[in-house]
C-alpha cells in the first residue's frame, strides 16, 4: 500500500464544496493535485469553491489564480443595504462580483471552455441543486452560475433563473454531489471546509446595529454548515479541510491569513487524498470480474 500511496497518479473528479470567502484553501488542494500527478479533465465547484474550479477550468495557471486571491480585496464584494436586503434577501445584490468574475474570465460561457466544468447551486422554491454544465447549459455565462452557486444566504440577494430561485449550493446534501460526475466511475474526492467559531467581535452598538446582528447569524450559520455530519457512506472519498476559527464570511483576509489558508490546503491533501484514492481503487477493483 505505501508503494501506491508515494506515487498516486491515476484520475478523479474533485469537488471543491464550500468555503465562503477561504477559497485560498481550495488552491492549495489544487496544488497538491498537481504535485501528487492527479490527473482531471473536469471540476466540480459549489459555493465559494465554484469561483477557483471556474477560474481553473478557464485555463488559469495555479499561480495565476493565487495571485488573483492575493491581489484581490475581497471586501469590496460585501454591501449593507438593508433596502436590498428587505426586497431582494441579501444586503448586496451580487453584480459586483459577477462582474470582477466575468472579467476574470475573459466572459466565457460553459461551452468555451477547456476542461469539463460543474457549477452546483441551490433552488430554494423546491429545495433541489441546479447544475450548471456545458450539456446542460452550453451557452450560459460561467460567471453568472458561479455567482448563483456562491450567494451565501443574507449576504447575496436570491437571484430567479428561469422557474428556480437560486441561492448558495452550499445548503445541498450531501447526495447531490456525491455522483458519478463523469459517468463512467471514476473517483470523486469532495473537499470540505470545516472550521471552528470565529472569535473575532463584531460590533452591535450604534443607533443601526442590525447590519451586524445579520452578519452575526451568516457567521453562525455558515460556521454551523461546515461543521455538517459527514454520512459514513460518503466518507471514504470525503477530505475534511479544518480551516481554524477563519470565518467563511470573513471579507478582510490579510495576505498571510490566504497563505495559511493555501498552506492548509495543500498539506491536508497531500496528507489524506493518497489514502482515499487508493482505498477507492481497492474497492473499485472487487468488483470487476475476474478475467479467464
């Protein structure tokens, strides 16, 4: 077995699921891919993780896509219009970041792209994931998919797309990411973030403290998504990432909190991926028929 675990290799479909805004987490997943010789021709993304799966399956070196997080400042995404928040559910409508997004992206739409790209997003009229592909939905732009996919509850205003109204994949089940995305068994590795309570304050003094009561509750409540009970029939190809007490809504990241967070990443993969692999590859292996 340590053999198999020094030289993994071999193909899988990784799903890059929540995060919030510590996506740098998820770079550094990618990074280890890499180094550890995975090979994937497609990408599943949900939530925060649909921003670096669309921003790689454009084309974008790593070291493009860590500098984009390095350079970005994530805060100007955040608004505090209560207005929208009473008529649309989000105190931001969005358009900025799926503008940056668009332009990021160079405005491509799914069937433009290079690799094979998933983007999960949730209706909340019916409580069923939407999923955004190039069979699917070839001629939509990537960016605003990404954007309906990464709408944390609150913070981002629900968005209608046809018959569906679209929120943060991140509320799914678990089983409807759990499947054979390339249709023909290949290991699917789904990357989690888990962190702990943020212990940073946040003030609700003043004469309007509601804006900070709202963020309060998306912390909690996001905090509380991450740290989700992972079903046993899903942990074998489940990889955990613990974040720490970073907050999936925390909008001031400092160039060293997005080192660590890509640090974390890397090594929790290069750690646990080798062993889901292979234990997936051992199963996969008794159920072929043995050959005369």
């Amino acid at each position: 077995m340590s053999d198999s675990l020094d030289t993994v290799g071999g193909t899988m479909v990784p799903i890059f699921a929540g995060g919030g805004t510590r996506l740098p987490a998820h770079i550094g997943i990618l990074a280890a891919l890499r180094d550890m010789n995975i090979d994937f021709d497609r990408i599943v993304g949900v939530s925060g993780g649909s921003i670096i799966s669309a921003l790689y399956a454009s084309g974008k070196s790593l070291e493009q896509i860590k500098q984009i997080a390095l350079d970005t400042d994530f805060e100007q995404f955040k608004g505090f219009s209560l207005i929208s928040l009473i008529r649309n559910g989000g105190l931001c409508s969005g358009d900025k970041f799926e503008a940056w997004l668009d332009k990021q992206l160079g405005g491509v739409c799914f069937k433009d792209l290079p690799m094979d790209l998933h983007v999960v997003a949730t209706d909340v009229r019916n409580g069923v994931p939407v999923v955004f592909d190039r069979t699917l939905t070839p001629n939509e732009k990537v960016s605003r998919a990404v954007r309906f996919s990464m709408s944390i509850p609150l913070i981002f205003a629900f968005k209608p797309y046809d018959k569906h109204l679209m929120v943060d994949g991140s509320i799914l089940s678990e089983d409807a990411l759990h499947r054979d995305w390339a249709d023909d068994g290949t290991p699917v590795v789904c990357f989690r973030l888990r962190g702990d309570a943020d212990e940073k304050p946040l003030e609700t003094d003043g004469m309007f403290p509601v804006v900070n009561y709202v963020l309060l509750l998306i912390r909690t409540f996001m905090t509380t998504i991450s740290r989700e009970y992972v079903n046993d029939k899903f942990w074998h190809r489940t990889v955990v990432v613990n974040t720490g007490n970073t907050s999936p809504v925390d909008f001031r990241l400092s160039d060293q909190d997005k080192e660590r967070l890509f640090q974390v990443g890397y090594d929790t993969a290069k750690t646990v991926v080798p062993a889901k692999v292979f234990n997936q590859r051992a199963a996969a292996s008794k159920t072929q028929p043995v050959q005369a």
